[in-house]
C-alpha cells in the first residue's frame, strides 16, 4: 500500500492541550500514588523493599536504554521506516536523565542490597578481596555517575539535534547523528553490560555469566518495544500521526518485537545450557537458587510467559496489524520483562519466594513510582513537541512503509 508524499494536516502533529493536561495530570498521580506505596513498602519491610525498588528502578532503567538502543540504531541503519517511531522512542529515553535521581535510594539501600561484598564478611572472603579492585564502593557509585553521565549525553545530543531540525529543517543534522550513532553504539553497548555486571549481577558476587550483559539488553530492547507499539497504537487511535505511522508501521513494530523475544529466549538458553552442561558449583548455584520453593513456579512462569506464549501470540500476521491484540501482547511482555528482573533480583533478598499478599505490596511500592516517572517523562515530552520530526528528510520514505 503506498502513501501520498504530501504532509500531513497541521492538527494531527500536536496533542492539544487539553490531551496534554489529561496525560501530564494522569502520569503525575501515579506518580503520587507510587511515593504513597514506596513510603508503605519502607515502613513495612525496609530490607524487602530495597530488592523491591532495585527492580523497579531496573525495570524503568532498562526500558529507557531499549529507547536509546532504538533511537542509535535507526540512525546507524540510515532507516527510513521509522521516523515517527524514533521521536517516541526519544521520549523513553529521555527517561534515562532522570534515572539517576531514581538511583539516590539504590545507593542509600547499598549496604542492603550488596551486603556480600560492602559488607565486613568480605574482608574473610578470599574471592571477593580478589574482586574488591572492582567490586568496592567507592568506584561503584563512581562508575554508576560514569554511566548516566554517558546515557544522559547520548539522549541530550539526538534529541537536541532532532529538534533542532523540526525548526531549521536543515538535512546536515540528520547527517551528523549518522556519524554520531557509530561510536555511539560501542559506549552503549559497554556502559549497558558494565551496568547490568554492577547492579544486577553483583547481587551474589560468586556468581558470574559472560553473557549477562546481553541478557539484560535482549529485555530491554523488547519492553522498549513494547512501550513503542503502546504508545503507537495510542497516538494512532487518537486520530493522529497521519501517513507518518500506520497500519504498516504497527506491523513492523510487531515484527520487531516478536523478534527481539526470540533473541530473548535464545540468549537465556544460551546462559542456562552453558551452566548446565559444564556443571561447576560455583555456577549451577543460580539456577539451584530459582528452582527452590516458590522459585520454581516463577521460573515456569518465564519460560512460558517470555517466550512460549508471545512466541505463539505474536506469530500471526494478523496479531500485529489488529492494535488490541498488539497492545495486549505487548502489555504482555512488559509484565514479564518485570518478572524477569525480579527473579533476577529477589531471590538474593528472598530465598523462598514468598507470595503473600503483604510482601507482594512491598513489592508493588517499589514498581509504581518508577512507572509513574516513565509516564510523566513520556507525557511531558509529548505534551511539548511534534508528534514525529516533521521536517525530516526522509518523511516521503516513511510514508511508503509497507509489508507484502
């Protein structure tokens, strides 16, 4: 299905005003509601709720680097399909900055969190005093500033020029992110892996997988798109983004994210074969770990609902060009990158597993605020700006998108 080349109306680049204020007001009280839980989660079980808002703020964290990852790679790739999608996925990513003040309560829970190796027991520890060159407080945070200070520039410096070029409309910018996005994609790629090393996996600083960075990037590319197709078929509904984001575009978001869940689920068999085939204690014990008490059900529930199910779901053509069954897979998929980080995390904090209905609550403190911070980024920015880079060179390519 080709498309005219002619822009679209004046009125479908812009939310009014008034969907502006309904979405900032809408992401603002879940904002609120989410310090309300997170006060409850401290109160209640601070220990529990330091490992409960590691993994919210992982979650959000992770989804706004899938922004970057997409926004660096469109440009990398000099594609054309994605215009329109690649100014939302700067709005995700611009919730990178923001970041950094939600990891204030990641360093002030530190000594809970990384006890295994800030703690004194280390001092005993002949293994962990052979990684304290690394693994020491001091040159954690250090590193942590490193990492949001890259994350920060990188979304400052494509969104900056991408919104230039909405008022000069000059093509030499899209020229220079080009250029940008090369040496761009090895930073990414390196702070993305050392991040995961240090706040995720250092958890049991026993433990270690080489292929853990890109476990943590296979989930964060896929609840990025996931966000993407949301906020789409969204912007879709509400009558707007004309010709620059269809059907046919909606369809390509679909492909990618039934893509990215297959590289999910290869990488996690990758790690898992590995581990199990070589059969070292040392590194059997973190699937030992997940496979004790309640442990096991939630492990069941990743392989089925990460990559049996969406597999399945999202297969038929039909499931990606239909936006409720779209928006119900990729819903989906963001519940189970949350699942997945928290059986990454919690069983540190939470050896058993435990289900009742009070920790669950804990657990949701520290899930609902960084929810509520995604919301409002994305609702600010676009509240704010043009829907999509209106003067764009490539705008007449996008407009061509089809699927055969």
């Amino acid at each position: 299905m080709a498309h005219s080349s002619s822009e679209p109306r004046h009125d479908t680049t812009h939310l009014s005003p008034e969907q502006g204020k309904r979405l900032i007001g809408l992401a603002g009280a879940i904002v609120v509601v989410g310090l309300g839980l997170a006060a409850f989660g401290y109160f209640s079980d601070h220990e529990r709720f330091a490992f409960s808002y590691l993994t919210g703020f992982a979650w959000v964290t992770t989804i706004g680097l899938g922004g970057l990852f997409f926004v660096i790679l469109q440009h990398l790739t000099k594609a054309g399909w994605s215009v329109a999608a690649r100014r939302h996925m700067e709005w995700v990513s611009m919730v990178l900055p923001v970041c950094a003040l939600l990891f204030l309560p990641v360093i002030f829970f530190s000594h809970t969190l990384y006890h295994h190796w800030m703690g004194e027991q280390a001092l005993s520890d002949a293994l962990l005093q052979k990684k304290a060159a690394w693994l020491n407080p001091n040159f954690f945070y250090g590193r942590a500033g490193f990492y949001f200070l890259a994350w920060t520039f990188l979304v400052w410096y494509f969104a900056k020029n991408s919104l230039e070029q909405d008022r000069t409309g000059e093509a030499r910018l899209t020229a220079r992110m080009q250029i940008a996005s090369a040496p761009a994609t090895p930073v990414f790629a390196l702070t993305l892996t050392f991040a995961g090393f240090d706040w995720l996996m250092s958890l049991d600083p026993h433990w270690y997988s080489t292929i853990y960075g890109v476990y943590v990037f296979a989930g964060s590319v896929t609840s990025s798109l996931s966000v993407l197709a949301l906020v789409t078929i969204a912007l879709q509904r509400s009558g707007l983004l004309q010709k620059v984001s269809t059907v046919e575009h909606q369809h390509d978001i679909g492909k990618l994210l039934f893509g990215f869940t297959i590289f999910w689920a290869y990488i996690a068999f990758s790690q898992f074969i590995l581990i199990w085939y070589a059969n070292i204690p040392e590194e059997t014990i973190f699937y030992i770990d997940r496979w004790e008490g309640n442990w096991r059900m939630i492990s069941l529930l990743l392989l089925v609902g990460h990559f049996i199910l969406p597999f399945l779901y999202l297969l038929p053509r039909t499931v990606k060009r239909n936006p409720i069954a779209l928006g119900a897979g990729a819903v989906l998929m963001l519940f189970m990158h949350y699942v997945d980080l928290y059986w990454l995390v919690m069983p540190t904090g939470d050896p058993h597993a435990s289900l009742a209905p009070a920790t669950l609550l804990v657990d949701l403190g520290g899930l609902v605020l960084p929810i509520g911070v995604l919301l409002l980024v994305i609702a600010l920015r676009a509240a704010k700006g043009p829907l999509f880079p209106i003067k764009d060179p490539r705008l007449a390519e996008t407009y061509k998108a089809e699927n055969l």
